[in-house]
C-alpha cells in the first residue's frame, strides 16, 4: 500500500485554498521546511508570517488576524505548539472563541528519532481540556487534504489538528468527504470494537484481519474527531458487541481512550482496554520499531482482543512477534 506525507499534503493544500481564499493568512515558528508551511510562504509571501523560535508570539498574532477576520492557520510541531504557547491558546484564542486553526505536526512517537523530547504524547489531553478547543487527528493525507479544506471554508472556531512526522499509510480514496465530528465505520463487526484515531486506523484495520482469520468478527471505528466525539456511534458499537479497545499514538492519559471511557461509563458500561503510550517517556529509535516496542501494532491490538473475548469464545491469537503458521 502506497505511503505518503501528511505535512506535504497539508503544505500543497494550503497553497491550492490560498490562490482561492486571499483571507487565509499562515504563520509558522521557525519550523516552515518541517511542517511544510513554506511551500504557502513561497507562493504567497505577503501572507506567511515567519515569527521565529516565538511560538506564542506566533498564536498571539494569529489571535490578533482572526480578530481582524483573516483565516489564519499557525503551525509547529506538536510539542511546541500544545506546550508552549499553552496560555495564549486558552486565554487569547479559545476564550474569545476565535477560528485559529493550529495544525501540528511531528506527534507522537513515530516522530523516532528526535526522542522524547520531540515526541509529543500528551497533546491531546492538553487541548482536549480547553473550552471551545476542537480536537482532531486524521487518518492519511487524503484526510488531511479533505479536513484542510473544510476547515479553511466552513469553520469558525479554534480546532487544533494533528499530524505526524513520518509518511503513513493511504486508507481513503480520492471521493472520501470529511464529517466533522463524526466517526467512521470502517469495518462492520459484532464480537468487539476497535477505536482508532490518527494514523492508529491502519493498525486497527490489520487487526481486525488477523481477528477475521481466527474467525472473530471486529467492528472497526476511525475516530478523526477527537472532540467533540462521536458519542451516539460509540454508544451504539458498545451494546452492540458490549467490548471496546481504542488505540492511539498519545497517552492512554486523557486521550481518545479516556474520551470513550467517559461516554461509556456514563451511558454504556461495557469492557474497556485502552491500547497506548502508558504512563512513561518513550525511547529514540526508528519509528516503526518504537511503534512495535510500545505495543501500537495490528498484531498486539489483536492480541489483547483475545484476553478480552468471553470464555466460550477465546480462540487462538497470534502473539506479537511471531508470524502466523509458523
């Protein structure tokens, strides 16, 4: 399957809805090679704002744009851009409910490499909390493209959108339309359900097929929306198959994973496992092989799936590691 650049989709979409929209302004931290902000900055240099290693002088001024009624989008990494300019974020643009849309990238640990520092897995938790604050994490670039291009016409509030470092795997097909706060029913099952967000929907996908193969029906959900969640598709999945794992690239700590868990407790008890980064910094290394040590793979949302089935209904997973028939 053919894998592509979310931020490279993100920078050539930005350019597309600029040469459409003169009202749509970018701004950026420093970071414009990496985020891919300076293809808008090359095309339309009058309205790119590079501000420096300043980020919350970067959301201050994009406040101070949307305030005037321009379209701003400010981008940095995610570790900047949900940790730094925190307090901007909350007081200068969430509170007067202002349509700056903060689009990240580099989350969580397939950012590889870079480290702990630079993995940002507590972001979600962080913009989950504030109030008028939207959420939203994209499966591929052709997600990425769709989002982009509603938020830039019909949005008219603080969104803060996520997306990764590495290139990732492409799920939709070119008619896919983006549902703002919508989940997404990607495979239909009745002995339990899988809750991916980001990139997590791959996996939860090869899951769901390992699942097939041992003759286990997995209902899989993307989740792009991340707040406000889908609540009654949740609902819905849970008494339908009365078992719920969610996946994510985040902390099981205020994530989607707790997003779910406060919609079930409340309105549909049923099993529940969180799949995610647990209470801890991850290490440097290759994304792939990060995403194998901290259990983000088909295989070991499969592998829990198994512990979860009722007694009668256990059948035989393949353990993490091992291929198979082998």
């Amino acid at each position: 399957m053919a894998k592509t650049s979310m931020r490279g989709v993100y920078g050539e979409t930005l350019v597309k809805l600029g040469a459409k929209n003169r009202n749509i302004v970018v701004l950026d931290a420093d970071l414009a090679k990496s985020t891919q902000t300076g293809k808008f900055g090359k095309a339309y240099p009058d309205r790119f704002f590079d501000m420096g290693i300043a980020d919350q002088d970067m959301i201050g001024t994009a406040a101070g744009l949307a305030a005037a009624g321009m379209n701003p989008f400010a981008s940095t990494f995610a570790m900047f851009g949900s940790g730094r300019p925190w307090e901007q974020i909350r007081n200068s643009v969430a509170y007067p409910n202002l349509p700056v849309k903060i689009v990240v990238t580099h989350a969580g640990i397939s950012v590889g490499e870079d480290g702990p520092t630079h993995q940002a897995c507590e972001d979600i938790s962080i913009m989950r909390s504030i109030p008028n604050m939207k959420v939203v994490a994209p499966a591929d670039s052709v997600e990425t493209e769709k989002l982009i291009e509603f938020l830039a016409e019909y949005y008219d509030s603080p969104v803060y959108v996520r997306l990764t470092r590495m290139n990732t795997d492409v799920v939709f097909g070119p008619d896919y339309k983006f549902r703002f706060g919508k989940g997404i029913v990607m495979k239909k099952g009745s002995d339990i359900t899988i809750i991916s967000t980001g990139v997590m929907l791959f996996q939860a996908l090869e899951a769901a097929e390992i699942l097939k193969a041992n003759k286990i029906s997995a209902e899989v959900i993307h989740m792009p929306t991340i707040k406000p969640l889908d609540e009654k598709l949740v609902v819905a999945s849970a008494k339908k198959t009365g078992k719920i794992i969610t996946i994510e690239e985040h902390s099981i700590i205020g994530g989607l994973g707790s997003a779910v868990a406060e919609v079930i407790s409340e309105r549909a008890p049923v099993m529940l496992k969180r799949l995610g980064i647990k209470d801890l910094f991850a290490e440097s290394g290759a994304p792939e092989a990060l995403l194998e040590k901290y259990g983000l793979t088909g295989k070991h949302i499969a592998a829990e799936a198994g512990k979860m089935l009722k007694p009668g209904m256990a059948r035989k997973i393949p353990k993490p590691g091992k291929k198979r028939g082998k």
